[in-house]
C-alpha cells in the first residue's frame, strides 16, 4: 500500500511539475518560421510527438478541461485579445498557456509543447488550426 502511495505522488508531482503556469515560453514568437505545413500540423495535432500529448486528447468536442478546437478556430482566435492576430494568440496559447485562459476552463493544458516540439513544428501546428 505505501509503495502504490509514494508512486501516486511521484506521479503527481511530475504532473503539477509539467502544469508550471509562471515559466515563460523557452522560444519567442519571433523565432517560429513564418510559415507552416498544415498537413504536419494535423499530424501533430492528433498524435503524441516527443513526449507532448496530442492536442486532440483534450480538445474535443464536450471537454470540460479544455475548449473544442473546431471549423472557425482562426476567426475566434482572432477576436480573443485585441493587440495579437490568431496567430500570434495560437503561438501563445500552445507556448505558454497560462498567458490566455478562455473562461470556464482552467490552466490544465500541458505547457512543454515549446520544449518538446521544434519552431517549425509549432509553426505547422498554428498553421493546421488555423486552417480549421
């Protein structure tokens, strides 16, 4: 019992540890490339990729934890804050998710995706939901 106790909080730990709303993005929006592949993007979107959670395992559609990513993401995105255009708000929304928190969600989403992906993978994942 105490093993399956320790490693409960082990792996809580390690959670909370990921979930770190104060670190900064380790790259800046500056250095993505200004152009992405969608067809990665998607590739990306749905499936684990070093270590990151696929965006669509939280995503979806009827999610408590995170707001649906669907058809209209770009124009909603571009409404979201007044001084960044959907593509700068999806670089910070991937890169440091605590800087936007759509109401009624919290700050759960993962928020490695900028150590864990590459510029220009975080890039064809901007330019996959903005296609959308």
């Amino acid at each position: 019992m105490f093993r399956r106790v320790s490693l409960l909080l082990v792996l809580l730990s390690l959670i909370l540890a990921a979930c770190n709303a104060d670190e900064p993005s380790s790259i800046g929006y500056d250095a993505i490339p200004a152009q992405g592949d969608p067809e990665n993007g998607a590739i990306l979107y749905t499936q684990a990729t070093n270590g990151t959670p696929a965006c669509n395992a939280c995503h979806i559609e009827d999610a408590t934890a995170a707001p649906y990513i669907t058809d209209g993401y770009a124009e909603l995105a571009a409404s979201r804050v007044a001084e960044e255009d959907a593509r700068e708000y999806t670089f910070w929304a991937i890169t440091e998710p605590q800087r936007h928190i759509v109401e009624g969600y919290g700050n759960a989403m993962y928020n490695q995706y900028d150590e864990n992906l590459t510029p220009q993978q975080i890039a064809d994942l901007i330019a996959y939901m903005l296609s959308l």
